[in-house]
C-alpha cells in the first residue's frame, strides 16, 4: 500500500527539524557566514559524508577548524599541497585531497567558484556532467580510487547521492537546509538516494525498481512529485531520518509514533 501525502507530510514535519542538524553532515552549512565559505564547506562535506556519521563529522571538523583554521575560502585560494600533511579518510587518501583542493583552489581564482560552475552545467542541460568533467579536466594522473569515489562519474548510472544532498543543501529553504543558490528551484532537484532512503521508500511503496541508481533517483522523485511538485525533495528528511531510527521496522512507517 502507497503512503498517502497526509503521512508522508506528517514524517517530514517530524524529522525536518533544527534538532537533527547536529548530527549531520549539513550542519557544517550552518558553521560559516560567507556564502563561499558555506558552499565550500557543503561541498567538501558532501564529498566526505559516507561510512561512519561519527567518523567523517570528526574528520571534518579536523579538516575545517585544525587544518583550515575556519577560513575556508581563503584556505583554498591559497592552497599549498604540503598545507593539509597526511590528512585522508577512507578511500581518500592524501594525494587525492590536495589534487580535489588544487581544482578547487583554480575554480575559486579563475571564476566565482562552485556556484558559478553548477549553474553553467545546469544551464547546459548536463545535471553533473559539466561539474564532473571540470574536476576531471583538471585532475593530475596521479589521484587515486579515493579522487573518483569522491567525485563520482555520472555516466556511470550511480545515484549521485551526495551531490544531490549537496544541491539540496544550497537551494532549498528551511530549518535544515540554507538555499543560498537560486538558479534552479526546489522543484528541479533530484532526491539523495542512499540505501536508508531506497529501503524506506520500497516499504513505504513509492518506489518499485531494484537498484540504488539515478534510473531510481528519478522515478522516486517523479513520484515525490505527485505530492509536492514544488519541493519533491523535502520528503528527503523525513525518509532518511525514519531509515536510520527505525532500521529494522517493517509495518506502515506512518503508522509508527
């Protein structure tokens, strides 16, 4: 049985709140007061939250406040390679860093930075294929698997969950997100889609494919849509944050108090 929009606005008004901030990587949005300094900071977070919550918020906050000294922008515009030392996390090992800061560190001296380079690939029609072949026109031939795991090839058919996380991040409004991009709306985003989000939305029958894939991306927000055509990914919050505290539930989720 599909969830009825009544239920699914019920979940999102109980977990899009402030109170879940804390304990997600968008709270480093809310750390910084330039706008650079939030979209560099969304971004880098983006690019790092996989694995253990604990584990990468901790390397963040190492990374943006011990390394960058909470100056982000002007960390990357005058980014030395030998400035981060033998910073990694996972996949990412050092190397892959300071090729991803290099990039970023031309992106922000040669043009108005990340916002500049998504609008021009939205423009273009591309979603993240203009933002991926910037990265990857750039990239030296030294970077590792961490590099391309971080900064994942679209054509691939992988579901692009934190660059979609990171999108939602910059454009919507509210008490979670900061919306300080405005050249799309909220109604042009694609949902995250991880594997709480992918298992919650099939018990929750709004959505029937398989894989965890942008093909899914799509139809779950497609079907988003027909409750929200102006703010599909609002149901983002309330999905995730029931995937997570209720791991092994199986009844209707709006069903459960």
């Amino acid at each position: 049985m599909i969830i009825t929009k009544n239920e699914l606005d019920l979940l999102v008004e109980k977990y899009e709140t402030p109170e879940f901030i804390k304990d997600d990587p968008v709270q480093f949005v809310h750390k910084f007061h330039s706008k650079k300094d939030i979209e560099l900071a969304g971004f880098i977070a983006s690019l790092l939250a996989y694995g253990s919550r604990k584990q990468f918020i901790s390397k963040l906050n190492y990374l943006f406040f011990e390394i960058m000294q909470g100056d982000i922008l002007n960390f990357i515009q005058n980014f030395e390679p030998n400035s981060i030392g033998n910073f990694n996390y996972r996949f990412g090992k050092p190397n892959d860093f300071r090729e991803i800061f290099s990039i970023l560190k031309t992106l922000y001296t040669t043009s108005n930075g990340l916002e500049e380079l998504f609008s021009y690939s939205f423009s273009k029609g591309k979603m993240f294929e203009g933002v991926v072949d910037y990265f990857y026109s750039k990239v030296d031939k030294s970077a590792g698997q961490g590099f391309y795991h971080m900064i994942p090839n679209p054509q691939n058919g992988g579901a692009m969950k934190r660059m979609c996380m990171y999108l939602r991040w910059m454009i919507r409004k509210g008490p979670v997100d900061v919306g300080i991009w405005d050249f799309i709306t909220p109604a042009q985003l694609y949902i995250p889609l991880d594997v709480h989000v992918g298992r919650i939305s099939r018990q929750m029958g709004l959505l029937k494919r398989n894989a965890n894939d942008f093909k899914s991306v799509i139809e779950l927000t497609e079907k988003l849509k027909e409750f929200c055509p102006q703010d599909p990914v609002k149901y983002d919050f309330a999905m995730f944050g029931y995937g997570v505290n209720n791991k092994t539930q199986s009844q209707n989720p709006a069903l459960v108090k």
